[in-house]
C-alpha cells in the first residue's frame, strides 16, 4: 500500500465509520470520535482484505472493497459498544 493509499484509507475511513453505523440497528453508545477511529481501522483492514481477495485493483469504483469495510466498521462498532455498556461506564445504573 502507498502513502496516496493509506491517506485516502484513513479519509474515507471517517466515512466508512459512520456508514458502519448507519447500517446498525437501534442506538449505540459509542462516541462519534470512536466511530471515526473504528472506521479508519476498518477502511485499513478493508483494504487489506480487498487486496488478498484480488478485488482491491479494480477499475472504477471498489464497491467489494467498500462493502468489506464497511461491514467491518459495522462490526467494530457493534464490538465497541458492547465493550463499553458494561457498569464501568454507568456506576450510578444498578441492576
């Protein structure tokens, strides 16, 4: 991956994070500063897995690789919430 390909990544990684989101069901708690962080993550792997596919080098628009990540970010958000709805977040919630 080149420099020109990891800046536009790490772009369209805020993006992809936000799509990623939009895609889930209900309301998340996860920040918008992390959803941006997971989706840059996920545009990175994302990208990463379009190339060991061979679908990454294709011409026009990489709607598989777009898909692969924002799946991806859907995921990492979905992880990222479900680590964060712990108690540690809300101790004055008690069940």
């Amino acid at each position: 991956m080149e420099i020109s390909g990891l800046v536009s990544a790490l772009i369209i990684g805020a993006v992809v994070g936000l799509l990623g989101r939009l895609v889930l069901p209900g309301r998340q708690h996860v920040g918008v500063l992390w959803t941006l962080v997971v989706g840059m993550a996920a545009a990175l792997l994302g990208s990463l897995l379009a190339s060991v596919f061979g679908v990454g080098a294709t011409r026009g628009v990489d709607w598989s690789e777009w898909l692969i990540q924002i799946v991806l970010a859907g995921l990492g958000v979905a992880a990222l919430d479900r680590a964060l709805d712990g108690t540690e977040r809300r101790p004055w919630k008690r069940e």
